[in-house]
C-alpha cells in the first residue's frame, strides 16, 4: 500500500497518489451477527477497514473459496483522513469498528498507547510468526509490555533517486554504483548538492525541502519523543541540527521549492527542476507517471541512502477488541500478511513486501525496472529495507506534531517565514499537539 492519502498535501510529507471511494462505516447488523452465532452452518462475515489501495480484492475472493464459511466485506475509505475519523469515533462510542482495522505506518503510535482496544495478537501464535516480518517492523506495532496489536503488510525502503542527465551535465558520476559511493551521509549529500548547483545553476538539487525533512528525521531514533514516550521539543539538539541543515539546503538553492503532490511538482518531472530525491520504492511509479516520455532513460535509482536507511510508507492489519470474531479476524489478518500474499500484492500494486521470505521469490529479487534504465530495484530495495534503522521511537502524537513542523518548513521553503521564526512556531505549536503546557 503507498502513503495514505493525508500525506499527498503540499505541507504533508508522508506522501501518495491514490484517492479512492469511500465506504461509511459502521457496526454490523446484530440481528445477522446473532444468526451466526446460533447457526454453525452460518456464513461468518467479517469486515475490514482500509483507505487508499491495499490490493486486496483478488485476496479476499482466493480466502473465501478456500473457507466457504467466511463472507469478506471491505469498507474503504477515500483517505485516511476519513479512515481515521472513524476510527476515533466508533473507538469512543464502543462499537462499530470493522473486525480488521488497517493502520498506516505514521498512525499506529497513536493506538499502541490504547492497545487495551485492540486484540494482542500474541493470544493467537503471533510469537510464532514473528519472524516472518523485518524485525523493525514488527517493533512498530508492539507496545513496551510486549502486546503485539499488528500484522505487516508493506513497507517503503528509501534509495536515491536521480537524474543521470543532470549528473552529467554537472560532472559527477553516472553509474548508479559510483553514485552509491557519494552518499555515506547527509552531509556528503547536502556537499554533493552544493558541488551540482555551482555547475546546473539553473536546477535544484532536490524537489523540497519537506520530502527532504521526512527522508532525515525518520532516521533519527528519537526525533520529537524520548523512548518514554516524553515530548523533547527543543531539547533534541539532533532535531535541531537536521532543521539546521535543511534550512541552509534552501538558502542555498538546494531545494526547488516545490510543494509535494502539488500541479507544480508534477509537471516538475518534465522538466530539468531537480536532479535527486529520497525515493521510496512505491514513488518510482509516481515519477514514471509523471516525467513520461521525458523522463525514460534520464532517471535512476542508486542503492544507497545517506546515513544508512530509512523508510517512508506501509501499514499493519489490526483487530479491534469489538470484533464478534477475534480469532477469524486474526487467521484472516495473518493470511493477507504471509509471505505467499505479499508477493502477489506486489505483482498487482508494487506494494514492497516486509516479510523476508518474499524477499527470495524471483518475482521480487529478480525486478528490474526498464524506465530508470533497467536497475536491479527488487534486489535495491531489499538491501535498503534491511538497512532500516530497528529503534527508532515515535511517541503517541508523533504524526500530529510531524504536521506542524512540516508546515513550518514548507513557509521556510516558500519564503513566508523566516527559519528562526517558524521554527519558534513550530516549537509552541507542537507543544499543543503534544498537549504540552511547560511551566504549567
């Protein structure tokens, strides 16, 4: 699954470009739920909530003909905001939660601290399945005591995406090995920018500052939560120093200034705007999309991320404790998120597996994109996804106060505010997001 549909706006980095139908939700009818239970030859209907596209359908279709007693029914959301809303809601009122809940990536801490509401997996073998997923993202939906409130389903490996083009034209290396070779760090990336704009003084290093921000901040393990869950604020220098460096990368030109998912960001990719980006598996198709013809053959894909690895997108299939079915729910939500479904998700939606058995199937090893001139991206992206940092710690509102400092950044961008300004207006802001009253 690419990025909810909340992270396409301009001031919202975690990103997408899907919009979907929408589906209310809802409790179940009760008078059918009472049939269930009294009838054993009863068809057990379960439902699941999910936003953007999972790629699903065929799923649910192959899972019913091999359990003829189970009826799927899918409620999907047209974006995770609404997703979200209606959560909260039937999560207030005690009831009308679908059997399986989805979660984005950037959204489940905000339920770990409510994990009370949702079933512990573990009652039902999730300990034996664990080593399926990634180790890290079977961390991002497990709670301190251990409760584990979430089965994986994709994830979103960065590597750098980049215009050989452009590297040309400025005299750095064009082989996506050699161009591996520049990026240890982010400080070798932000020297590297500044070597390009000296030579392609009319091109931007990278599309915005904000897609830039994500990429960085999602590497640090304490970024605005300490491991206790405390807001930091202004007492995390490291917060400060990556704002620092992506500030000084506008000032210098590094940044094209284009708001992501705006008009202006699309039609971007036709033209020689920028040369990189962070560039999670799911966004080569949203380059291919948008850069078209333009673009064949101008751009590529490096297996390197400055500072190690990161990852931007993915979701996990929960089951809220007022599912009639809990452990129907879970048998369902385990099966979608095997290694065999994964794969098959992959193929239809390119949505990038996070259990490491997929990782050796052909079908996922073996992809080589033609447009970014053939690279190798199965076998990039499963060397980025191992990459990816295991501690890193986001707290209960971690997505709610990313917001405000995203805006914040995206006025630095745009030349509305001043960094010192907006980054003191982020600070207040937050500490209300975080509900954070100091010296009160």
């Amino acid at each position: 699954m690419r990025p909810s549909a909340r992270q396409c706006s301009a001031v919202i980095v975690f990103a997408c470009s899907l919009t979907l139908l929408a589906s209310a939700c809802g409790g179940k009818d009760q008078t059918a739920a009472s049939g269930v239970a009294d009838d054993p030859g009863a068809k057990i209907e379960l439902t699941i909530a999910t936003f953007n596209e999972f790629g699903y359908s065929d799923l649910y279709r192959e899972y019913e003909a091999a359990h003829p007693n189970i009826k799927i029914t899918e409620r999907k959301a047209a974006t995770v905001d609404e997703h979200i809303k209606n959560l909260d809601a039937n999560l207030a009122a005690g009831s009308g939660l679908a059997d399986i809940e989805a979660m984005e990536v950037s959204w489940i801490y905000n339920y770990l601290a409510k994990a009370d509401k949702f079933v512990d997996l573990r009652k039902y073998g999730a300990d034996d399945l664990k080593s399926r997923w990634l180790d890290w993202k079977v961390a991002g939906a497990t709670t301190g005591d251990g409760r584990i409130i979430g089965y994986g389903t994709d994830i979103g490996p960065e590597a750098i995406c980049y215009r050989k083009d452009l590297f040309a034209k400025a005299g750095l290396p064009t082989d996506r090995v050699a161009v591996a070779k520049l990026f240890p760090d982010w400080a070798s990336y932000f020297s590297y920018g500044r070597r390009f704009k000296k030579a392609v003084p009319n091109s931007a290093w990278y599309d915005s500052a904000v897609l830039t921000w994500e990429a960085m901040r999602n590497q640090l393990i304490q970024a605005y939560y300490s491991n206790q869950d405390r807001y930091l604020g202004d007492e995390n220098p490291l917060l400060k120093k990556t704002w620092d460096q992506i500030v000084q990368g506008t000032e210098q030109g590094l940044s094209a200034k284009l708001p992501a998912w705006s008009d202006a960001w699309t039609k971007a990719f036709r033209t020689d705007a920028f040369a990189t980006m962070a560039c999670p598996g799911w966004l080569l198709g949203v380059i291919q999309d948008n850069a078209g013809s333009f673009g064949k053959g101008k751009w590529d894909v490096a297996d390197v991320f400055p500072g190690g690895g990161g990852n931007w997108g993915g979701s996990y299939l929960t089951v809220p404790t007022q599912s009639e079915n809990p452990e129907e729910a879970a048998k369902l939500a385990a099966w979608l998120t095997a290694p065999e479904q994964q794969i098959k998700v992959f193929k239809k939606v390119g949505s990038f597996p996070s259990t490491v058995d997929a990782y050796d199937a052909p079908q996922v090893k073996s992809q080589v994109n033609a447009y970014f001139n053939n690279a190798p991206v199965g076998q990039i992206f499963i060397n980025r996804a191992q990459n990816v940092i295991l501690k890193q710690h986001k707290g209960p509102r971690d997505g709610e106060i990313n917001q405000v400092f995203t805006l914040a950044l995206a006025r630095v961008d745009e030349g509305k505010q001043s960094p010192d300004a907006a980054w003191k207006e982020a600070l207040r802001e937050s500490d209300q997001a975080a509900n954070i009253r100091k010296g009160g």
